[in-house]
C-alpha cells in the first residue's frame, strides 16, 4: 500500500522561493539570517503579560511581593 505522494514543499517564509532542506522552512542562509534579524530586532515577538520595569519577573496583574 503506497502513501501516495509526498507533501509539497512550503515556500520559504521571507521570499516565497522553494525551501532547502538544509535551511528549511527558508530557502538559504541569507533568508535565515533576515528571520534571525527580525527576532533580535523585536519585529517578531511572542505575546505574554507584560512585566514591570521597575521590577522585572512580576507582572502588572500580579499584587508585589512582600519579603519577610
């Protein structure tokens, strides 16, 4: 029994080019690198609770911290 045939590649995410295995989901190293950028520049971020500044690790929901 056959599995028929394999999925078609998605394109790479930066220029829509076929994706290299080697640098997949992206097409080469440069498109890797501009993703890479992306992320370091804060384009790209993962959403969660917001932090204090003034006191990073406690979030604005959350009452301060008493030590004892």
């Amino acid at each position: 029994m056959s599995a028929g045939p394999p999925p078609a590649a998605k394109p790479c995410p930066i220029c829509g080019k076929p994706a290299l295995e080697r640098y997949r989901p992206f097409c080469g190293k440069r498109c890797a690198d501009v993703d890479l950028a992306r992320w370091f520049s804060g384009v790209y971020v993962v959403p969660g609770a917001e932090t204090d500044e003034d006191n990073p690790g406690t979030s604005e929901d959350e009452p301060p911290r008493r030590d004892s």
